[in-house]
C-alpha cells in the first residue's frame, strides 16, 4: 500500500521553497475546492491538500516530517500522525489566510464553511 506523503499530496519535492509549496497548494486549491469541483472524491482530496500544506508551510512541522521521512522513509507520515492531532497540524497555520484569497478572487465559500464541512461543527 502507497503511504501517503505530503510532498506528493502537494505535487512537489524536498527541495521547494515555501514560496513554491505555497503556489503549489494554491493551485490544487483551486482545482479540489467543493465549490469548483463536484467530483465524489474532491472534498476528501482537499481535506488532504490542506493538511499537507499546514505541515509543509510551518517550518518547525516541515523540519520533523523531513527528519522523519529520513528515518521512517514511507512510513513517515503514519509517524507524524501519531505525534500531531488535527488541531495540532492546523495550529499556526496561514491556510485559512490563503483559502479567504482564493474565495475572494472566485467568488466561493469562505473557509469557515468550508472547513466545518471537512471537519466538523467544532472546528
């Protein structure tokens, strides 16, 4: 079974710059965001392209996660899983910032909605 990994979920390498990593979720974003994409599986790929990006785009989780791909390789993520909860992975993050953006300039649902759809009331 593939393991998930956040640089693929992401479309992107080891070596990317934030700059990249942020382009790269803003782009996928656009293309997985429910409002746009009505496909089944689009709201679960979403849930997944934010979760990567919140780990990738926070220095301090990005340096674990490398550090434990080096040590876990495919069993990386399953591993960070087990250190981070949701809350955890998201605390700190800009991707609600980013998401507003991408409603603004598209005219959908801001991230409120959106993230109490994929998570629940209490988010």
């Amino acid at each position: 079974m593939l393991q998930e990994d956040y640089y693929r979920i992401l479309d992107t390498n080891k070596d990317a710059t934030p700059k990249q990593i942020k382009e790269a979720y803003r782009k996928l974003a656009l293309e997985y965001h429910p409002d746009r994409n009505q496909d089944v599986h689009a709201a679960a790929k979403m849930k997944e392209i934010n979760e990567a990006y919140a780990v990738l785009s926070n220095p301090d989780k990005r340096r674990e996660y490398d550090d434990l791909q080096q040590t876990y390789g495919s069993s990386a993520h399953s591993q960070f899983r087990q250190h981070y909860s949701e809350q955890d992975i998201f605390r700190d993050s800009d991707i609600r910032q980013v998401f507003e953006e991408i409603s603004r300039i598209f005219g959908t649902r801001g991230s409120d909605e959106i993230f109490k759809e994929f998570y629940g009331p209490g988010y």
